[in-house]
C-alpha cells in the first residue's frame, strides 16, 4: 500500500466532462492503493494572470521564487512541493490546452531562475529526484490524430518538467466530442488501473 501524496491540477472547462472523470477515475484508483489524494479544477481557483515582470526568477536556489502576486498561486505552490506524485489534465480547445491551464503553466515561473543578465532560464528542480506524473488530456477527432497533431500533451509535458515531476504514463481519449454527455470509454477507465500502479 502506498502512503504517498498524489496533487491532480486540472484544466477543463466543464464540471463532469471527460477530463474530470478521468482524472477522478484515476485518483480513486490511487486512494485505493493507499494514497492521499487532492483534485484541483482550476476553474475554481483564484489564480491570476502572471505579469511577466521576473521578480520570482530572480531569487538563487532550488525553492520555488516568490511571485508578488497576491492570490491562490502560493498556496497551490505549496501544494506542488509537498506532493509526492502529479497528475496534470486538461482537454484540448483549439488545438492545445485550456486557458485555464496555460494561465496555471505561466505562474509556474518560480521554478524558474533567470537573473537578469542570463541569455536563458534553468529550471530549479532540473538536478533533484522526479516526481512520478501522469498526464491526461482529450480531444474531439481520432485519438491517434489529436497526439500527433495538437500541442496539449506538449504542454503538459513542459509543466510536468517546470515542477519537477518525470511521466510514467498518459492517458490521451479521443472521439469525446460526439454526445452532450459522454461518458469514459470502458477501456480508458480500465486503463487508470495500470496508471495509478505507476503513480503511486
């Protein structure tokens, strides 16, 4: 049984769509193999639009930088760092991830440092143990042509190598789009089995 803390950060739109159950399949698999277990819909939470100005890129070391903005950001940070294991979703919208999720992506630039002066960013983590992630995303066309087509699983890649977190596995469901209320497709549901074992 696994005693580890699993953070799920989720960029869908839509309460109880494809991505959410999903990701809620996933974590319940995870609960079961003991695990601790936090769904995060960030469309629910109070996250601002990063500024770009670099002040948290400019403080030394391996702890994330502290943004001047004043929101839900540091705690979600905090959660970030006390998690032992990721799962990071979002479904595809115009060809890569939710607004939602590239807003959350941009304010992960505490795990940046970039000192004035510097041609480019380190990131933080790049020397420290990973943490096992699993990403998840979803798209209306064939699931074969929305991997090899649309960035989603590209970004989700990039966050998951901000945090610090290495992919054991993906999960990408394709043909989502066809009912009003779809549900996940038996095999994907099965699938989550094998993906909690490597989470956790």
């Amino acid at each position: 049984m696994s005693s580890k803390r699993i953070l799920a950060i989720n960029g869908s739109y839509r309460p109880g769509g494809i991505t959410d159950q999903a990701v809620d399949q996933l974590l319940g698999e995870a609960r079961n193999r003991g695990a601790a277990v936090e769904h995060i819909h960030l469309r629910d939470y109070p996250i601002e639009f990063c500024r770009n100005c670099r002040e948290c890129m400019q403080q030394p070391g391996d702890a994330p930088g502290e943004c001047v903005i004043d929101d839900g950001m540091a705690e979600l940070v905090e959660k970030i760092e006390r998690a032992d294991g990721y799962v990071l979703a979002a479904p595809t919208n115009f060809s890569a991830v939710t607004a939602l999720f590239k807003r959350f992506m941009e304010r992960l630039s505490p795990y940046g440092y970039w000192p004035w002066g510097a041609m480019a960013p380190v990131y933080r983590k790049a020397k420290l143990s990973k943490k096992p992630t699993v990403i998840i995303s979803s798209c209306g066309a064939p699931g074969l042509l929305g991997r090899l087509t649309f960035g989603t699983n590209q970004t989700l890649k990039a966050a998951t190598r901000a945090i610090g977190g290495e992919i054991v596995g993906k999960m990408f469901t394709g043909l989502v789009a066809r009912e009003r209320d779809q549900q996940l497709p038996d095999r994907a549901r099965r699938k989550t089995a094998a993906l909690a074992q490597r989470l956790c």
